[in-house]
C-alpha cells in the first residue's frame, strides 16, 4: 500500500529550485568522506596480464608495485600543497589526498624478473608475463 504524503513546497522543494544559482561556501567532512578509489582494468592473454590503473595527480615516485607469486599491490600517495597565497581562500576544495591501495590475486604466478611497468597521463600500465605452469608428475607408488 501506497502511503499519502502532503507536499510541502517551503520543506526540501524550494531549496531544490534554487539548487545551482549561487556559488556558496561549503564545509566537507573529511572523516565522513568517501575513502579514494583506484580503478582498475585488467585483461589477460596467452601469455600476460594486463593491469591498467587510474593514478591522476601521483607522481612516479610515489607509486610502488609488489608481486609476492600471483598477489599483485599497487599502492600510491597523492600529496597536498602546503603553499598558500596570501588573500586568498578557498571556496570549494574536492580533490583528495591521501594514500591509495589495492591487492588482488591473480589465476596464476607472475615471472616478477619480466614484468614492465609505464606511468603516462595519470595511468600506470603494468604487463605480467605468466609464468609457465607446472605440469602435474604422477609418481608411482613401491
């Protein structure tokens, strides 16, 4: 069943209408903020994987890749400018700070000694030659 509100126009209705026309000052809680976010592809061929990762404003040398077998983590810290001008503030400050993380496994082991990684335009492309799977050894029994 179908509950019956009464619309009040002065209640959340007016303050959408104006939503957009002026520039206003805002508060973000940053305890309260979404947590950011590294998006990933990944593809795989014959032979590699392909991880292709979203790091805009990361510098080459904060990015750090580990392979422990077929565990990947790329992990990355964007830094905030502690520079100020003088007479000026902010009115609206969206872009994030912080550390970024993200682990997964992989189907099979990497060869850690032939992996390649790019960093170019915000995106780290990293190529993960497979290692050669081990053949199953029957074993007779005496």
């Amino acid at each position: 069943m179908t509950n019956i509100t009464r619309f009040d126009p002065f209640n959340k209705g007016f303050e959408n209408l104006l939503e957009g026309l002026f520039v206003r000052p805002m508060r973000i809680d940053f305890d309260n903020a979404q947590q950011i976010k590294m998006k990933l592809d990944v593809t795989q061929d014959d032979k590699a994987y392909t991880v292709n990762a979203e790091l805009p404003g990361v510098k080459k040398e904060d990015i750090h890749v580990q392979i422990d077998g077929n565990r990947l983590s790329i992990s990355a810290e964007t830094k905030k400018e502690t520079e100020e001008k003088k007479g000026t503030s902010y009115l609206c400050r969206e872009r994030s700070y912080g550390k970024l993380e993200r682990s997964f496994v992989l189907d099979q082991d990497v060869d850690a000694a032939s992996v390649q990684a790019r960093y170019h335009d915000g995106v780290l492309q990293l190529t993960l030659p497979k290692k050669a799977k081990s053949s199953a050894k029957s074993i007779p029994v005496s």
